[in-house]
C-alpha cells in the first residue's frame, strides 16, 4: 500500500504529519491548502490510513485490516464528505455527515476522519455549523479541509485549523514520477510536466489521456494558423474540441505553453529551451512577429480570460476578448 514514502515532493509537509503521528501530538483540524491536482487528497488518504493502521507506525503498513479497508474505500471511520450540489456544500451536508455523525464513537478504529475536499464550496452558514465541532471536538475526531484557496474559509475556522500549504513540483521531479511510474516516453512526460506547472495530479492525466494527442494537434492546428482564420471560426473550433471531452482550461493552458515557448525563444534564440520542438519554424514565425510587450499582454489575456470562464462569464465574450487580443499584431 502507498504510504507517505510514495509521495512526490511535499517534503515538509510529510514530516509535519510523520512527526505528528510518531510523537501522538496529532491535530483535530488541518487545512490542505494547494491548486487541483498538487496532491491534497493523497496527502489526506495517506494521513489517514496511517492513524488508523492497527501496526501503530508512522506509515500504513497495508497489511491490517483497517489498511484493506482503507485501501477499498470501505473504512468505516474515513469519511469522505459528499455534497449534491456542485457549486457548494450546504450547511445540511456538513451537519449530517459531520456534526451528527461525530457524536458516534468511530466503529472500530481510534480516530474518526473527516475528510471535506473542495472546501472552498463550503457556504457560509455550513462553515459556521463546521465551526461549532472544530471548537469542541470529541478526542477522536479528526478534520481535513482541502482546498485550493484557504482564504475562502473564515477567519474563525483559519485560526483553529493547522494550514499546510502545498506548493509545486519541480518539473524534473514530475518527469521523473512519469516516467518510471507511469511508464511516459520522455518527451511525452517533459511535455506533460511542463503542461501541469507543478500539479502531478494533472500531468498523470494529460500524459495518460486518451484525448491527448487530439488535444495538441487540435491547439496546434489553431495557432499555426490563427492569422488567416475569423474570430467566428476559432471560437466553433474550440467549442468542437469541447465536444471531444476536452477541458477549456487545458485548452488554454496549451496555448499559454506555446506563447511561453515563443517568449523564451525570442528572448534565448535557444532551440533547446522550447517545449514544443517539432514546430520550431512557427515558434520562430512568431517570436518574429511578435514584440515582447504583445506577447506577455496575449499571457495576461489568457489568465484573465481563465478568470472569468471559472467565474462563469459568457463563453463566446471571453473567448471573443482573448483571441482579439491575440490576432492583434504589433510589430516584433
């Protein structure tokens, strides 16, 4: 069974919770605070596999019967706290499968866990219900709250929490992991861990997706010839690429790779350093055409433009703003 050793990176953050299990000084409340797909639910999994391990050891040792449990998802004392509704979890969510159920003794282990990923979905009132068991939590209970903004939590719940905050890999680290866990070729892991910036949940899901290829031919069909095409036209291109399941910000950040890779060239002139190698004519074309100001206000358009889909503005506008942004020539 995986353990904390199996983690990639994190370093500090493992041995906080290593130490924390070894010296018994475990809290009832952490925040795992860190973007999708950094590794927050293997963080929590691992955690709490190894305090409720029979063995007593600071990693799960796999062998016991609350680890087999553990491993099939059917450990009565880690719950996994669900929510209906994707946008948030309501305050009667976190009362039913979390205060309600605490004030039971855990079923055949020390501690109860309570695991809330996508905390920051959390409303308001079901925060505040959350407080009250975080204030006086039985001996046994113990509360994960993973989320990719911890400032979306309140004050009072911030406070009573131990905040760990994960931060990104190293693009070899993520490689490395790729390529002898995961069995990538090289330059499909390079490609994927320089896609992830950090994220190792999301390199293992670009490197091993189907959709992968089709994703890049896709992207890169568009912005070989993004010039010569209308706006009207590239907007229904890309919502095709959505009909082939592919996520917009992937779609994004693909091109965010390309516009760094023609950055980097016309700042370096280094073959070398660019990502996307097979189409090194066109990165060229662009780093030619394009001043330094343009590009870097083409990388701003597509953050903002990430912003606002995330925060559900009008596809077509946002789409509409960015790519007027990038055919908007300025002279290299």
């Amino acid at each position: 069974m995986p353990g904390f050793e199996s983690i990639v990176g994190h370093e500090k953050i493992k041995e906080h919770l290593m130490n924390a299990i070894k010296l018994n000084k475990i809290s009832h409340a952490y925040i795992l605070n860190g973007e999708e797909g950094i590794g927050k639910k293997t963080i929590a999994s691992v955690f709490a596999k190894a305090v409720q391990c029979e063995e007593g050891g600071v990693e799960p040792c796999g062998k016991c019967h609350s680890c087999i449990q553990a491993e099939s998802g059917n450990q009565p004392d880690i719950i996994w706290v669900s929510h209906e509704k994707p946008a948030s979890i309501g305050v009667e969510d976190v009362r039913l499968q979390v205060n309600s159920d605490i004030l039971i003794k855990p079923y055949s282990s020390r501690y109860k866990v309570y695991i809330i990923d996508e905390a920051q979905k959390m409303t308001v009132q079901a925060q505040n219900a959350l407080l009250k068991t975080i204030e006086e939590p039985p001996s046994y209970g113990i509360i994960m709250l993973l989320t990719t903004n911890a400032d979306s939590l309140l004050p009072t719940i911030l406070s009573r929490c131990v905040t760990l905050n994960l931060k990104p890999l190293s693009n070899k680290e993520i490689e490395d992991y790729l390529m002898t866990k995961e069995k990538i070729p090289d330059y499909r892991a390079r490609f994927a861990a320089s896609f992830a910036q950090g994220r190792l949940g999301r390199a293992i899901d670009i490197a091993t997706s189907e959709n992968f290829n089709e994703l890049k031919d896709n992207v890169l069909h568009l912005l070989k010839y993004i010039d010569e095409m209308e706006l009207t036209e590239i907007i229904e291109a890309i919502k095709q690429a959505f009909v082939h399941k592919m996520n917009i910000e992937d779609y994004i950040d693909f091109m965010m790779m390309w516009y760094r890779d023609v950055l980097i060239y016309k700042s370096t002139n280094d073959a070398n350093l660019v990502i996307f190698k097979d189409e090194l004519k066109y990165i060229r074309k662009d780093a030619t055409d394009r001043s330094y100001e343009g590009l870097n206000r083409i990388l701003r358009a597509m953050d903002v433009a990430k912003t606002r889909l995330a925060a559900n503005v009008n596809f077509d506008l946002t789409m509409e703003l960015m790519l007027l942004t990038i055919k908007e020539k300025d002279n290299g």
